[in-house]
C-alpha cells in the first residue's frame, strides 16, 4: 500500500491510497483533525505490528470513504490513561 498527503488548500489536504492492482481512492481531508488523530494511528499500527486496525484494513479491503476517516466522537479519557 502506498498512501500520499497532498496539500491541496492551507487547511485541507488530499489522502490517496494506492493498492497491489488496484485503482487509486482519494480524499480531500481537513487538515487539523485529520494529522492530529488518523497519522497516530499509522504509527501506533506501525510500532506495535497491529494487522487488524485501519491502516492493516485499508491495506486490505477496506473502502476509502469519509466514515472511515472521521475521528470518533469523544467519550472522555480512555481507561487506564488520565490527564494531568
């Protein structure tokens, strides 16, 4: 899987996800949810070798669509991790 960022506007950038044989899919994204929350998850996915969380899922199958990109509505701190 291949993905590009591409800024497009100073608030708005372009995702594109490109797979093994297939045609490329792409978003324009906003760009200030979009980094701060998605990109954390590449990484996490990265570091900890996660198959089964949205980039292992992208890279599979998934569907580029704007559901699949929104951060989740906030539910507060998560268990186990407080604010200081």
């Amino acid at each position: 899987m291949k993905i590009v960022l591409t800024r497009v506007a100073s608030d708005r950038r372009r995702f594109v996800v490109g797979r093994n044989g297939a045609r490329p899919q792409a978003r324009d994204l906003e760009t200030r949810s979009f980094l701060g929350y998605n990109l954390v998850h590449l990484t996490v996915e990265r570091v900890f070798g996660f198959t089964a969380g949205f980039y292992g899922r992208l890279a599979s199958d998934i569907a580029l669509e704007p559901s699949t990109l929104q951060r989740p509505p906030s539910r507060g701190a998560s268990p186990g991790f407080s604010r200081t």
